[in-house]
C-alpha cells in the first residue's frame, strides 16, 4: 500500500522516529471516495506547500498524523487531470480505481534516496504526476510522498541518511 511503500523509502532516521506511532500514520491517512466529487476541489500547490511547513516534528505523534493527513492530497493531486476537468471525471474513475483494485500487478520502485530536494521542489515534483497515464502513476506517487515526508522532515532538523532503496511487489 501507499503508506508502506513511501515509509520504506524513508530515511533510517525518520522510520526509527515514527515507528512506534505506525498506527496513527495509518489511521490519518483515510482515503476518502465521495460520491460528490464533482464538489471536491483538489489542494492547489502553495496551499500544500502551506500545509506542509505547519507540520511539525514536535513528537512523533504529531509528525505520524500530520504525515497522514497528507497522503488524501497526494492521492487527490497525482490522479487528478492536467487539463480541465470541470467535473472531476478523471479524479473521481482514477480514485476509485485505485481504491478498487489497489495496486494488484507488479511493480517496481526505484529509489536513489532523498536528494535534498526542497518542500517546493517536492510539491513540484508531485504536481507533475499530474500529467502521467493515472493507471502506471503509483510508483512515482510513492517516490514523492517519500520525498515531500523527507522534505517536512529535514526542514524541521531531522538527520538524513540518503539511501537508495528498491521495492518490487507482486501480486
């Protein structure tokens, strides 16, 4: 799934910082399907960014939530449309896909490790998945949850040790 994937791509550092506080991650990551989505509006990129510089590294508690209140915008932003779509028509089938059907085939991730990439760079990168197939984009949305999490991590003065990491999954 999407929160293990990114977590694993994480540095050694922040995955001990979070580990006993998984559940809380998990638990604030509720992916919501509305059957208004017609309504939803999805995050625009300064709001995120926004969002994102408020979290804090305090404890691990409220970094684990804050983490996992992000991972409904990564999902809304990455299967959203790059051309108008009014009627969130391309948000709404790529959402319920990917809650439907999850990722059942094989993939692969590769992973270089956090580059030192900035919160806006970040935030970037992941606006630009807008324009992927939405039916290959997992592997990349899981790079960039990893890298705007690391992001939010080093900006509050977290260590990192950049790792590259590999995760093939099989059905």
């Amino acid at each position: 799934n999407l929160i293990e994937d990114a977590v694993a791509l994480l540095p050694e550092e922040m995955r001990r910082f979070l580990k006993g506080d998984m559940d809380i991650l998990y638990g604030y990551s509720d992916i919501k399907m509305t059957t208004d989505s017609w309504k939803k509006s999805v995050i625009g990129r300064d709001s995120l960014i926004r969002k994102c510089n408020r979290i804090s590294v305090a404890t691990s508690e409220v970094l684990a939530e804050d983490l996992g209140v992000t991972v409904q915008y990564v999902l809304d932003v990455s299967l959203s449309a790059a051309t108008p779509d009014p009627f969130n028509d391309v948000l709404r089938s790529a959402t319920q896909d990917f809650l439907d059907k999850g990722n059942l085939g094989t993939y692969k991730i590769d992973y270089p490790g956090f580059r030192g990439i900035s919160l806006d760079e970040a935030v970037d990168n992941l606006y630009a998945l807008r324009k992927y197939d939405k039916k290959s984009v997992y592997p990349e949305m899981v790079k960039a949850t990893a890298d705007i999490w690391t992001a939010v991590w080093t900006k509050n003065g977290g260590k990192c040790t950049p790792m590259p990491h590999k995760i093939v999954r099989r059905p």
